[in-house]
C-alpha cells in the first residue's frame, strides 16, 4: 500500500492511517520509519497504537514538503504481544510530491535594459 503525501512546497501535510482489529484480542504496534528520506516524516501523535478487540486505532504520519524531488520512506508496523497474541506486520511506501509552488514573497524592481 502506497501513502501520497501532495500540496504545495514547504506545505506540511498529515495522512492517518486507519488499523482494524477484527480478532477478539489486543493489538499493539510500534511504528518506525525507514528510508531514504525517512527524517523527513514523523509520528507526531508517537511510535506506538494499541488497537482493542472489534475497535479500530490509528497513526498519523506528517510530512512537511521541503525540497521539488519526491520524498520516499517505509513505515513499518511491528507488533507487540498483547495477551500473548501476535499481530501481522504491516508495511506501507510514504511518497511525497509537489503540487504546485507558492511564492514566499515578491519583490519589484527597476532596472535598464541596457547602458552604454
């Protein structure tokens, strides 16, 4: 599963990530982010999300659009045993792209064209 992280440059922008825990059982995972451009994403709300039976949990991944090429990283869930039930680890591909660029500021000037 591919995360699109889109808008305009040094936009920050927040995806959450939905996690089921259809068993009758605990869920907990540890969040961790690997990569390339890894440093560039973070868990603002943290690295962990205990999901209860039948419930559902979620983890928010922000990333703040910095440079014109597109950013990659994985986001890896491991699971924690939570009454000695293990979950599946999940993985998911973080990419970022820029939609459009903002100038900052403008600035005006006046000069000649040409001078002898």
């Amino acid at each position: 599963n591919t995360i699109e992280f889109s808008g305009a440059l040094h936009a920050t922008v927040v995806k959450q990530l939905r996690l089921e825990n259809p068993s009758s059982n605990t869920l907990a995972y540890n969040a961790i982010l690997v990569g390339r451009d890894a440093d560039e994403f973070s868990l603002p709300k943290g690295s962990t999300v205990t999901i209860p039976p039948t419930k559902q949990g979620f983890v928010n991944v922000e990333f703040t659009i910095r440079f014109l090429h597109p950013a990659e990283a994985v986001l890896i869930l491991l699971s924690n045993k939570v009454d000695g039930i293990d979950g599946a680890t999940l993985t998911f591909s973080l990419k970022s792209e820029v939609k459009n660029i903002e100038p900052v500021g403008m600035i005006k000037c006046k000069s000649p064209c040409y001078e002898l």
